[in-house]
C-alpha cells in the first residue's frame, strides 16, 4: 500500500518517490499549520512579505503545491496494483482500506483537520473495485477524473459575478484575526471549531477526491506497465511532452493571469484554481516518469540510500509532521501561528527534513517498520507483526 509493506515486497521506485512526496507535502501543509487560510491562494495575502517570501510564494505555487500529494496518489495507485498481484483476498485489502479511513478520521478530529488519509481510503476503495479494468479504460478514466475538478471549477467561473462574489471572497482582516486567535487557543478550545473543519472536508471529498482517483488509475496503469520496476522505456521525452511540459505551462498561465488581475478572489477561487489543478497533476505525472527513469539508472544512488527509508515510514512521518507542527504552531504548545514569515518556515521546514531523515535511519537499524506501519498491519491482518530485527 502507499504507506507500508513488507520489506519482501518493497519496490524501490515507490519508496523513493512516496519518501520525497511526504517531505514535499510538509511545505504545503505548513500553510496550514503556520498561517491564515488565504495565504496559500494569493502572494498578496502575506503579511509585509519580503522579496525572499514572495520569491518562496511562487516557487511553491509552481513546483510544489498540488504536485507531491500528486505524486503520492500515483505511489498509492501503483501500490493497489501490486496488492492485487500479490494477494487473492480482496477482504484483506478492504480491511486496510478500512483502517486507513479510521486513522484518517482520528487523525483528523484529534490532531489536524487537514488530513488527506481519508480521502486515500475512500478514493482508494473505489479504484479497488476498477482494479481489473483493461489498461487502455484505467488510462482513459483516469485522465477523465483529473478533469472533472477543473471542468466544475471553469463552468463555476460562467456563473454570473454576482453569484460567485457571495463565496469566492478573501477573509476580512477580522475573519484573519479571529483565525489566528482560534489556532492559538488550547487544544480543547479549538476541538469543535475543527472537527466542523474536517466534516466539511470529508463532505468536499465527494468533489475534490476525483483527482486523486484518476491519478490512482494512472498510477495503476503505469505499475502494469511495469515502469516503477524497470523503469521508463525510450518513450519517455513522448510522456513527458504530454504531461510535465503543458502542465507546467498552465501553472505557469494561472499564476500569471493572477498576477495580471492582481489575484482577485474570483479569479483565483475559479479559472485559476481549475488551471493550476489540472497543470499540478500533469506535473505529478511527469515528475514521476522522471523519477522512475533515474532511480532506476543507478545514477542517483545518494538520493535512493536518503529516500527509500523516508517512504518506507511515510505515514509514521506523515503523523509525525502533524504531532510537532501543531505543537509548535498552536495554542497548547509554542503558539508559533501566523508569527513566523514564509521563508522563516521553509528554513524550518528544511531542518525538520533533515531531522525526519536521520529518524527514520536511525529506527529503521532495529525495527522492521514504522510504529503507524506497524499498527495499520495489525489491524489489517488481524494478527501480530514483526517489528523489532
């Protein structure tokens, strides 16, 4: 699965591309954890940014954001594919699905409404089901589900103004200030305000979930095809011409539409949102056929030896992320929200890399799996599993 294994089973590529997705989705999710709600959709919705944070803004926008939780759906697509050839018990892979929901929701209620691992299970079940689907319709569907997003987005956007500006408004300087005043209360304080966050969260499922299902089934694709094994044939320059080149174009065009329009709320909530949508998930694509080529070239050695124990441990470390940055960041631990700049997080965020590297390293000499691995397959498998070598 996205998140664990067996060491017999393991698949390099997918550790490698799941362990740099994990880190890759701490910058995004640091928008969340650090500072207003608005701030990920506009550059100028930072706080008397400095060029260094404005500079951070848009390398985010477009190399980042939306392209690592991509990369990690394509990971779980390939990791259903190769469940379904190792194991006949469909029963057994529905009960970690199961699981994974459950975490998910205790994730979300107790810790962070903004967990993505319900939306996983979910979406995950469903392309459980289209599992033996030829590849030419897990191909096709899958490039259709990426769409469906953006295409609601860009009708939404013929609305007339006068609809769309009843929602797709920046928050008021008072709703900002009630925001950051809410994160930096107690835990308990802040418990009702998130478990109506993440309601609405997994409600939006049924809408924002279509993009990660259609990269699931294009992630299926690609492990039939063999490419996370092997590696990507000479066909690759083709893909990515199809993939990483248009989708970086239309970020490219969504934030420099943006920038024109001075990323009105409209704009940036509709037309540009459906742009930097589809383009993230092209870009997810092609950063994975590219990821594949050369972790499989054994020219990028250094970057396996770092990489494949991060995703190995990607859940324990996708929990572990949300345990120090909301102590932290909110009110019952430092109380760090909305004081610190853009560039001061992504330094922080650098060092926590550094940090979650060592850590798993270091517990991966004496344990056979992370702690979150560890119990998702004794749930899962409904026995116990080896843990310490």
């Amino acid at each position: 699965m996205i998140f664990s294994s067996s060491s017999h089973e393991r698949n390099l590529s997918l550790d490698v591309l799941r362990g740099m997705a994990v880190l890759g989705i701490l910058l995004i999710n640091l928008y969340s954890f650090a500072l207003p709600t608005d701030v990920r959709a506009s550059p100028l919705q930072l706080d008397d940014p400095s060029l260094i944070d404005t500079t951070c803004w848009y390398f985010l926008f477009i190399f980042v954001d939306g392209k690592c939780i991509g990369l990690l759906s394509l990971c779980f697509g390939a990791s259903l594919e190769y469940f379904a050839r190792r194991h006949d018990q469909a029963g057994l892979q529905e009960r970690r699905l199961w699981w994974l929901g459950v975490i998910g929701c205790l994730h979300g209620y107790l810790l962070w409404s903004g967990d993505i691992l319900f939306t996983y299970a979910l979406m995950g079940w469903v392309a459980w089901q289209w599992r033996e689907l030829p590849l030419r319709q897990l191909v096709i569907m899958g490039g259709v589900l990426i769409c469906v997003q953006s295409i609601l987005l860009l009708l939404m956007a013929l609305l007339p103004e006068s609809v769309n500006e009843e929602w797709a408004v920046y928050a008021t300087p008072e709703l900002v200030s009630e925001e950051i005043q809410q994160y930096r209360q107690p835990w308990g304080a802040q418990f009702s305000a998130r478990v109506s966050e993440y309601i609405g969260l997994q409600a939006a499922v049924i809408i924002s979930g279509w993009c990660n299902l259609g990269l699931m089934l294009i992630g299926m694709a690609m492990a039939r095809l063999g490419w996370f094994s092997s590696g990507v044939n000479h066909s690759i320059n083709r893909w990515l011409l199809v993939t990483l080149l248009p989708g970086f174009g239309l970020v490219v065009m969504s934030v420099y539409l943006g920038w024109l329009k001075n990323f009105p709320a409209p704009y940036t909530f509709l037309t540009g949102s459906a742009l930097h949508l589809l383009g993230s998930m092209l870009m997810a694509i092609g950063y994975a056929l590219i990821g594949i080529r050369y972790i499989n070239s054994n020219s990028l050695a250094s970057l396996r030896y770092l990489m494949a124990p991060v995703g190995k441990m990607a859940m324990s470390l996708y929990i572990l992320q949300t345990l120090v940055c909301t102590f932290v960041f909110y009110g019952y631990g430092a109380g760090l929200y909305a004081h610190l700049s853009l560039s001061q997080l992504m330094l922080f965020a650098i060092v926590f890399w550094l940090a979650q590297i060592a850590l798993v390293h270091c517990w991966l000499r004496y344990f056979y799996q992370g702690p979150m691995e560890y119990l998702w397959r004794w749930l899962a498998y409904r026995e116990t599993q080896p843990l310490r070598r």
